[in-house]
C-alpha cells in the first residue's frame, strides 16, 4: 500500500508523526494514518508489542484505537521535541479505568530513515494499567556510543556509579524531575524530594551491598540544541542486573547549562522508603 497523496490525508493528521499519532489514535483515524506511514514502517507500544508493514500495522493501529476508545481515552499535549532525523511528542494520556479517571504520562517518538522507513515508539509506565512484573521487549540493540550534551552525560554516569550528591548537583537550583508515574521532585538548597527520588532509585535491595547502581545502554538521541530525549535499555537497577528493558528520558538544559528539567518514561520504579 502506497502513502496516501497530501489531497487523501485529513487536515488534522498532516504534521510531525509523533504530534499526530493520537489524534489519529483517538479519532478513529487509524487506518488514515497507516497510509501515511506506509508499507515500511513499524510502531512499537509497551502494551500492543510491535508490528511492522501492511496490513498487519492497519490491524495493530485499529486495535489500539478501540482499545483507547473503550477506555474514554483523552490525550494533552505538553511537549515537542524536533531533531534530524525524529522528532518526539510528550503529553499526559487520561484514562478510565476501573471507574477512576487515571493520567499516564505518555512520550512518543517518529524516527524517520531512508526509503519513505518510519519507526513510532511510544514510552509511557504500563504499571497502573496491568500492574508489575510485565516487562517489555528490548527495542534497541546493544550500547551504541550515542554522545549526549555534558549535563546529560553527568546524570547518566552518576546513576550508573550509585552516586546521589553528584546525581543531584546535575540539577540547577530549583531544577526538577518528574517520575513515569507523574510526580514532580523538586531539587531545593539541601536537595529536597529530588535527593530523596534519587536515594530510593539508588538504593540497593535487601541483600545486596553498596549503592544500586541504575545503568542504562544508550539507544538513540533527538536533541533541538536545549532538549534532549534520551531513549535507553535499563540493565542494572538497584544493585542488580535487571531483565533488559526500554524507557525514555527528556533532559532540559536550563540557562546555567546544569538540567532543568527531566522527565521519565519507564518502569523501573525507586525502592520505597526506608522505615524507621
């Protein structure tokens, strides 16, 4: 099956893939945007799996358009993201599920490559709709030696050393990160609920000795110059090897070239508090 001409794509489905996703998703458009795709491209979704070329996309897209539609899905965007070669879209998907009304943050990303090739992947916590324990499939393969800009890179090697004080001090004052369940943590003068985030994402399990280190497998890059979004393989979470799994991050660099802001897309969850 071909692209469908300009003429054949309604109005509100032209754009950047990523912005244009669920509105199609949620507008009963699916198989208007599985012609834009085209023959070649593959959408990959942490609850739908990954499907690849026609028809069986058109199939895939339609499914996942009447599965948001049972759950009286509505989707708010909060966040564009354009690099060379993709471009990401973040929002906050809301959901109805066992009668209460649910926000998932929600990241999605449209990869284009040679050929008229699109990749979607979309990042978002599975763990209020089907709970833990499900893990998604690996998407990208190996590390790549992907560079990042130098406060990202700072974060990034803090977590995998289980070191908070250099973790935090990543952060500009005031600098926050929001977790894939939502929750903003805010870094104070004493490092406040954004050392705390970080010392129960670091801290090893029972059993375990020293820090819990969280290390990450680069797998791609979108960066405008300001925002980057880092999609990864997380390996190595609270002092143990992990089964591999996928995630997101959007890194916001602030005017003292220290992060802003950070915003994750995954489900690797920080241990609890200790109790007293």
């Amino acid at each position: 099956m071909r692209d469908a001409p300009d003429k054949d794509i309604p109005p509100n489905l032209r754009g950047w893939l990523s912005e244009v996703y669920m509105t199609a998703a949620l507008t009963a458009q699916s198989e208007h945007l599985a012609r834009r795709l085209g023959e070649r491209s593959t959408v990959d979704d942490p609850i739908f799996g990954r499907a690849k070329g026609m028809p069986k996309l058109a199939e895939f897209l339609r499914d996942i358009s009447e599965w948001l539609t049972n759950r009286d899905a509505a989707f708010d965007k909060t966040a564009f993201t354009l690099g060379p070669d993709s471009d990401v879209t973040e929002g906050t998907l809301a959901l109805t599920l066992d009668a209460k009304r649910v926000p998932i943050p929600v990241a999605i990303v449209a990869e284009r490559r040679r050929g008229r090739e699109v990749e979607m992947r979309l990042y978002y916590s599975t763990q209020a709709i089907r709970g833990p324990g499900v893990v998604r499939p690996r998407i990208h393969p190996d590390a790549d030696p992907i560079p990042v800009p130098p406060p990202v890179a700072a974060h990034v090697d803090a977590l995998a050393r289980g070191d908070v004080d250099a973790a935090v001090a990543s952060f500009e004052s005031g600098g926050s990160l929001r977790d894939s369940a939502g929750v903003v943590h805010i870094r104070d003068n004493g490092g406040g609920p954004l050392r705390v985030w970080h010392e129960n994402l670091l801290r090893a399990r029972s059993g375990q000795s020293g820090r819990g280190a969280y290390e990450i497998a680069k797998g791609a890059r979108t960066d405008d110059g300001r925002t980057c979004a880092l999609e990864y393989t997380v390996v190595r979470a609270h002092g143990a090897d992990v089964v591999p799994q996928p995630g997101l991050a959007i890194y916001e660099r602030g005017e003292s070239g220290l992060l802003s802001q950070v915003r994750m897309y995954d489900d690797v969850q920080p241990l609890g508090p200790l109790a007293e």
